[in-house]
C-alpha cells in the first residue's frame, strides 16, 4: 500500500516540489555551542524561579518556590537569569541559591547573603544603610517577591559537577559600587525606550523602601534616601 501510494503521487500531475519541512538539504548548519559570557562581564539580570513544590511553612517557603533535592535533601531555589543588557542581552544563566543544606549552615547562609544582595541591588539599598526603612526594603512576604528580580550582576565563570566550564552569577552589584548607578541608568534608558516599566516586580532606581510594590510604607511620612557609613545592619527577615 505505501509504494504504491508514493507511485501514485509521483506521477501526479499536480506533485509540487517538497516543503521546506519535507526536505530538508537547504537548511542552515546547526550552529555551535554559545561561547561562555567573558568573566567579568557586568550587566542587568532578571531573577526567575522555576517551582519546584516544596514548602516549608515552619521557614515561611511557601508558594511552592522551593525544590528539594531527593539525593541529598539539599532545599534551593531553581533559578534562570537573563542577561537585560550589553551585548549579551537574552543570554541565560543557570544556577541554584541554597537555602538549606544536610551538611550544615553554610550554604544556607550564602544563600540568605545572595538574596540581601539581590534586594539591595533591585531595590536602591546602600548595604550599610540600617534605618527601619531600610531595613524593611529587606524584608519579603514570600519568593514570589524575587521571582522577577532584576539587579545588577558581575558575570563569571566556574566549572560545573561534570568538569565543564559554565558562567555564573559571580558577585551581586550593590549601590556601594561604583558601576551601579550606570548599570542602572543604561536600564532605565532600556525601559524608557521599551516605552515602559520593565515589569521586573522590585526592580527600578532609584528608589524609595515606599514606593518597593508589596513593601509596608514608611511610618509617619518618612522616606528612605540611601546614604553610606560603616555599620553593617542586618535586616528583620535575616534575624
């Protein structure tokens, strides 16, 4: 029946020549590997977080953010970072932030210290700024509030569990540095000539522990201006 179908069809009168999807000789080369993002490499990145269902009321994860791990009983956010800026704008990266670990607190904290960073980067916070506004900009209701994130980032380069080489999330861009205002500015150029707001949740700069959506306003009218200073305040969430 199948040879004597395509018998037929060749001999139709009216056979055109195969689609673009039937034959497939004139199609492009596949390309290779993208080259890996220079170390060192600076630009804005937008924070999101893939589900991974498990909560843990007792720590306030909830909404599912959560993943765990069933080899180690390791607990970390599953999270994609898309480069916003520069001439790798659209790039991913991949990586984990831990929030618990079998082995002790160490990674747990590295993930607490990653995630001050990201709300002080997204949210105009001096890192050694401490006033209750300042310290209320550090404080979330839930990992929705990150999912979304944008900041800026330092881009570097680590070998993975299988020995490859892949980049990664290298240092968190505070307002104490001396980039973040241009980082930020070449965002808000970015924004402004998408002919809006970026949509990032708790990005924007500057900003004001106020104006941060889903953040508690400022008792009596206050605002927060970022300052610099020594004290190295820790935030209510991180007690």
């Amino acid at each position: 029946m199948t040879h004597d179908t395509y018998h037929a069809t060749t001999h139709n009168p009216t056979y055109s020549a195969p689609t673009s999807w039937s034959d497939f000789n004139d199609a492009d080369a596949q390309q290779g590997e993208f080259n890996l993002i220079p170390k060192g490499t600076q630009a804005m990145v937008r924070m999101a977080i893939k589900p991974g269902g498990y909560d843990d009321l007792a720590q306030g994860w909830t909404g599912g953010y959560a993943t765990a791990s069933d080899e180690t009983g390791a607990v970390f956010l599953s999270c994609e970072f898309v480069v916003l800026t520069g001439p790798f704008a659209k790039r991913k990266i991949w990586s984990n932030v831990g929030l618990h670990s079998q082995k002790g607190p160490t990674w747990g904290q590295m993930g607490r210290s990653f995630i001050k960073a990201v709300l002080n980067s997204a949210r105009n916070i001096h890192p050694d700024e401490n006033s209750p506004e300042a310290q209320r900009a550090r404080q979330i209701r839930g990992f929705s509030e990150l999912d979304g994130a944008e900041f800026a980032a330092r881009i570097g380069i680590e070998k993975d569990g299988k020995g490859e080489l892949r980049n990664i999330i290298r240092l968190v861009i505070e307002p104490d540095h001396k980039d973040y205002e241009d980082l930020m500015a070449i965002k808000l150029q970015r924004d402004s000539s998408s002919g809006g707001g970026s949509g990032g949740g708790i990005g924007g700069a500057p900003a004001m522990a106020a104006s941060v959506p889903n953040m508690p306003a400022p008792q009596n009218g206050a605002t927060y201006t970022p300052r610099s200073g020594n004290a190295q305040g820790r935030p209510t969430w991180a007690q």
